[in-house]
C-alpha cells in the first residue's frame, strides 16, 4: 500500500481544527515523520474531515442503470466526500430480498472506492401489504429498512413491519406522507402552486404522518427514523415527542435547507422534489434547528435521473436531485458562508451522526487510526456543470452555478479514491 | 410588446389598450361582406393543442385565415400525452417547418415555456392545464370595454370553479391590472387555499357576491369535480351557486352575463338567465375572433 503524505493543511480531530502535516501508512494516519513517501499532497488552504456518510441514496442500480450504475454512484459519493452510502430500496427489482442486498453489496466491493449499506424494504415491491424477508435481508448485509417514497398507508401494517423488523434490531427509516391528501400534488401547496395552477402538496400531508409514526413508536416502543422532514411543523411535533422521550429521530437534506417553493415560480423541474421545497419559513427554521443541534443527520437523498425526465411538464417530470457530487459544498454555502455555522458544528450530521445512528463505529482523525477522510478547500470556486457532475443524473437545480468551497481528496481504506482534477 | 404571449404578465396595460383598440378595427372587418385581409400572407401559424378544445381551436383557426397566414395543425390525441410524448422532440420537428407563430394548448401548465424555450418565432398560449389563458381573459376584458367603456372602478363577480380554472386566474390579473374590482364566489372545496394572496374579495354567499356587479362571469362546472369529491353533485352546486333570475335580480340593472362556453344549463347557470338580454355569451365568441386577430397582429409585428 502507498505512502501518502498530506502536508500544508489543517485536520478537524473532532475538537477542533488544527494545523497539522500526516501520513497515511497501512491505511492508518500517522504524524510521525515517514522516510520515502509514495505520494505528497500539498494542501495548503485545505482542511481534512473525516469521511461523510449518506444515510440516504437513490442508487437506481439494478434496474436502472440509464439513471445511474454502481460504477457512477461510487464515484459521484467520493467526489462529494462520502465513503459510505447507504442504498434505498427503490430499485428493479425491489431490494425486498437476500439476492438484491447480496448483489448490491457485492456490486459495491467491486468498483472498491467507497462502502454501500444496503437498506431494504419493510414490504414485498414497496406496496405496503406484505412484509418482507427482513431477517435474511439483514443476515445479507442490510443495514435498515425503508419503503421511502412509498410510505406504508394502512397503519396495521405499518405496526406489523415495524414489530417484524425490530425482532431483528434493524433501523427504521420512515418517508412520512399521506399520499391521499398529496394527491395529484407536484410541489408545496401555497402561493406558488395557486398562481401557477399546479396542485399542492400540503404540509398536514406529512404531519398527519409524522403524527401516526410517532403514536406507533410510542406504543410499540420501537425507534423509529423520519426522513427528508420539508416542514417547520413537522420538525416540531418530533421534538416535541423526544422531549417526551418517544425514540424518534429525524434527518433534513441540503435542498430542503437550501431552497424554498420560489425556486419552482418559473416550472423549473430541476427543483421538484418530494416532499417538494416549502416556504422561507420553514427553511429558516430546519437551519435553525442545524444551529442548535437538534437534527439528527442531513440525508443528500441523491435522486439521479436521466436529462429527458426533467423536460417533462412540471407535472409529469420525474422527481428528484442529484445530490452526491454536490451536498457538501451546498451545505458549505448555505450553512457556513450565508448563515455562518462553521463546518466543525454541522459536519457531524452527515459523518459521524448517521454512522452512529446506524451503529457503525464513528470516525476520529487521530494517530494509528485505520480511517476514511476527505480534504476540503474552503477557498477554491467550482462551477457545477454537467462536467463536474460524476453522477448519471445531472438533475440539480446548481447546474451553471458557482460554488466555493471544493473537494481535493477522498481517501478510503488508505487509497486516494478522489482527487480533484485526475 | 413581448415576443411571447404565456400570461397576462407579459402585457403591459398600454398593450393591453392597444389589443382592445385593434380588437375593434378587427371586428368592423368582420362585419364586411368581404372579411379577408392580407396582414399575415406568407406567415404560418402552428396550432398545437395537445388537449381536446373546439371553440379555441376554431376561434383561433379562423382569425388566422381571415389575415391570410397558413394554417398548421397538430392535434395530440389524449393517448399519446398519456405516454409522456416528449414535447421539446415534438417542437424540434415543427420547428424544422419553420413556424412564425405557435398557438400552444395543453393540459399542463408551464408547457407554452418549454415551447418558448425550444423555438425561434412566438408562443401565444391557448390554455395551459389551470395556470393561465390569456386570449380568453383578453376577450373578456374586450366584451366588458366595449360595453362599459371604462374599466377602473367595475365590479366584476365570477362564480364557479375557482381552484382548476385557468380563465379565472387569467382574468383577475388583467382585471385587476385595469383596476376593476373582483369578487369570488364557490366553495371552499373550490377555492385556492392561498386566496388571499389574489388580491380579491371572495364569498360563499352568491347573492351577496352579485350585489352591484357590473359583470358576472360563470365558469363551467367539470363533471371530475364532483368524481374527484370536491363537490357532491350537480343539484347542490346549482342550488347554491347556479346564476338563477332572482340571484341575478342583485346586480345591477345593465349587468353582463358572461361566460367562457360551453355552458352547462341547469349546472352554473339557468337557460333564462344564458339567454336573457343582458347575456352576452355569444358576443363573446365574436369578440373573441377580433381579439384574437388583434393578438396575432401585435405578435408577429413584434
């Protein structure tokens, strides 16, 4: 294994941010002084975090490699810095079985750049009737359960999934949203979506929801996890529920905090997404609740799709960003340089967080450590075109946007997965 | 003046002025014995309506063979929109046919700018799903003029299926950008759950909502509204908000009774009131002709 030695720059050792030269020998970080390096990476200006963790990522593979392959996922996540991924169960054939998660992780191992934590599904094709081999899926590999993007509807059977996958201890990620009141609905339900005469899909859509999870993991006392939470009232009735000790956990992603329902005023379908981008107000507060620490983990909920689907009407366009080659440095703009939390408050969330909400060992840049990183450069501009997008799916409303802030390195297991222009 | 017509935005009120005064040119010509006139030989107008439409469609057709362009036409069947037909693919061949002027229908907003993105000549829009149809509005606005000749200070009452209507939104922008003064009435079921951004005032009473209107617009009831649950079902809506005589008797004595056609009698309005005097539905029709004329007229001169 290489030599690499990583001078000029600052490491975050989960404390603070502090100037320091290392070496990457074995794969584990040193600071003492090596003698015949294989590789120097001068990286002045630059800051090392360790690797990011993306608890939610629309894989598309198998089935539909035209939106995005093994292959382009890999390399769209050590481009934005991630090292792991945890794939949704969307795929075709649904991930509801021990073969899919066998492939998905062999799959993985293959391309080697970076890890895929298969979740699968709590229903057989995601159709909330019948439950899933969620023990053998489990016993395959998978990390958690979710049918994200097709919320279970009938509440008996969602405290069945929920009971069936806690006998075998697995994370349950729920997509909250009453499909019902959601309707035709392509983006929130407001002044946009009555001006425009697009239906919309309204805020009780997913609180009605999050209502109903939160009863359920009351009552059953089983954790359970909501995720991509668009709405201010969404965010507080979970708060209010922890604060009365229901084991519920959220995530946000960086669009919901990043973009509001004024995006889609020109039917711009690169902002359409579900739950669909909400009002400033709800936006403002999500940033509020990164400030003080009380969301749990920001989710890319990376949706790569093919150009094609996007130049659809808004109400036929498919729904979803792409997110992986550029969550952090969206997060660097919105949380960092507009609302000035710096990186070392939020990083967490998407690092180390979601790794210990899936009970994998979190990741501290210290001597002798085996670990996964990414260097950062705060400083430098980029400009997201289709170019610098690894991803299949060029779908983010950024394309032609500047960005500061870029990513230089992604080392995994010791290698350089990513490296900024090779 | 804009190079496209998508929504009653794209219109400043001096143009909006200009239409309805070459709007009435347009309508003595068509009072001739000889109603041809050769503005727009060597133009081709495309006329895409992607979602089924008669009255447009015709009103449209014949205001651009009367100014002597050539006429194309394309009509996507409901079969193919259901296959998600990709309609840049389907511009790029028009396109290749070199077309001055796209008449743009379709049963999705935001389609007329996919065109207008996708295009060198100009988009006027027919109706797009419930965003926005500015001819109609235009025409309304025509009728209303011609009658009334001032617009500021009007009270303008439109009754009906607020929420999915295309027109109304059309016609509470223009309205209220020549200062006349809206007022709403449908139920709740019915109306924008945003409708106090609009600008209007709004009722569920429809006698109170009729009382000094200048105008009343009824706007056509769908029969989905009642399969999607919105409504209960015909007999309810007319009993409240159908334009009955003895509702109408609120209004003021010169009131116009409009509406964009087809009519559903017995529904939204009472054959007697549709063809009372003071209606002027079918008037509507022609003036929509002459707008029409008028609209093309401002385009392909812009």
């Amino acid at each position: 294994m290489k030599k690499l030695y990583f001078k000029n720059g600052q490491l975050y050792n989960g404390k603070e941010i502090k100037k320091s030269d290392f070496y990457v020998v074995d794969g584990k970080i040193t600071f003492k002084k090596q003698e015949k390096v294989d590789e120097i990476c001068d990286i002045k200006d630059c800051i090392v975090f360790p690797s990011l963790f993306d608890l939610h990522t629309h894989i598309r593979c198998p089935g539909e490699e035209y939106k995005e392959d093994f292959d382009s996922v890999t390399k769209a996540a050590v481009h934005g810095g991630f090292t792991d991924i945890c794939s949704m169960p969307n795929t075709k054939p649904t991930a509801d079985n021990q073969p899919i998660i066998d492939y998905i992780i062999l799959e993985g191992k293959r391309y080697n750049r970076c890890r895929i934590h298969p979740f699968g599904s709590l229903t057989v094709g995601l159709k909330g009737e019948k439950l899933s081999r969620m023990g053998l899926m489990k016993k395959s590999g998978a990390v958690g359960v979710t049918d994200d993007g097709k919320c279970i509807q009938n509440s008996v059977i969602m405290i069945r999934a929920m009971e069936y996958a806690s006998t075998y201890n697995l994370f349950i990620m729920d997509h909250a949203e009453d499909i019902n009141i959601t309707g035709t609905g392509v983006l929130n339900e407001g002044e946009i979506s009555d001006s425009l005469g697009l239906s919309g899909v309204p805020e009780i859509a997913e609180t009605i929801m999050i209502l109903r999870d939160i009863e359920m993991s009351r009552y059953l006392d089983i954790p359970i996890h909501i995720t991509h939470v668009s709405t201010k009232r969404g965010a507080e009735i979970i708060l209010k529920a922890k604060n009365e000790g229901v084991k519920i956990t959220f995530d946000v992603t960086p669009h919901h905090l990043s973009f509001t329902e004024k995006d889609c005023g020109s039917f711009n379908t690169l902002f359409k997404v579900n739950p669909p981008l909400r009002t400033e107000s709800d936006r403002k507060f999500l940033i509020k609740l990164v400030k003080s620490g009380k969301v749990d983990a920001i989710v890319t909920d990376h949706a790569p799709h093919a150009k094609f689907e996007k130049e659809y009407p808004f109400d036929q366009a498919s729904v979803g960003i792409s997110g992986l080659d550029t969550a952090f440095s969206l997060l660097y703009r919105t949380l960092t340089i507009e609302e000035g939390i710096p990186v070392e408050k939020w990083i967490d969330l998407i690092s180390n967080k979601p790794r210990k909400l899936l009970k994998i060992k979190p990741i501290t840049l210290m001597e002798n450590k085996k670990r996964d990183f990414f260097v950062f450069n705060p400083k430098e501009k980029w400009t997201v075109t289709e170019k610098t997008i690894y991803s299949k799916g060029k779908n983010t409303p950024l394309l032609g946007k500047k960005l500061k802030g870029k990513i230089k390195y992604t080392v995994f297991q010791g290698r350089i997965v990513f490296r900024d222009g090779g | 003046m804009k190079k496209h017509l998508i929504t009653i935005d794209d219109l400043t009120k001096n143009e909006i002025m200009s239409i309805m005064e070459q709007g009435k040119a347009f309508k003595e010509i068509l009072s001739r014995p000889i109603k041809k006139i050769p503005t727009l030989r060597g133009k081709t107008i495309g006329l895409l309506f992607f979602e089924p439409s008669t009255r447009t469609k015709l009103s449209f057709e014949l205001a651009a063979k009367r100014m002597s362009a050539d006429v194309l036409n394309f009509s996507a069947s409901t079969s193919s929109l259901k296959k998600k037909e990709s309609i840049k693919d389907t511009i790029m061949t028009l396109e290749a046919m070199k077309i001055d002027i796209y008449v743009v229908r379709h049963g999705f907003p935001g389609v007329p700018y996919i065109v207008a993105n996708n295009i060198k000549g100009s988009v006027i829009n027919a109706g797009d799903g419930a965003h926005s149809h500015p001819t109609q509005a235009l025409l309304d606005l025509y009728t209303i003029w011609e009658k009334f000749g001032e617009l500021k200070g009007l009270n303008v009452t439109i009754v009906g299926d607020v929420k999915y209507s295309r027109v109304v939104r059309s016609d509470i922008n223009i309205l209220n950008k020549m200062g006349a003064n809206v007022t709403l009435c449908t139920p709740k079921t019915l109306l924008p759950r945003t409708i106090e951004k609009f600008n209007v005032k709004y009722t569920f009473n429809l006698k109170e909502a009729v009382k000094n209107a200048d105008v009343i617009i009824g706007l056509r009831m769908q029969k989905e509204r009642q399969d999607s649950g919105l409504i209960p079902d015909e007999v309810e809506f007319n009993h409240f908000f159908g334009l009955k005589p003895e509702i109408v008797a609120n209004a003021r004595k010169n009131v116009l009774i409009m509406h964009p056609g087809p009519i559903n009698r017995g529904v939204e309005i009472d054959g007697e009131v549709a063809d009372s005097e003071n209606s002027v539905i079918n008037e509507q029709v022609t003036n929509g002709l002459a707008v029409r004329m008028s609209i093309f007229y401002h385009f392909v001169e812009g």
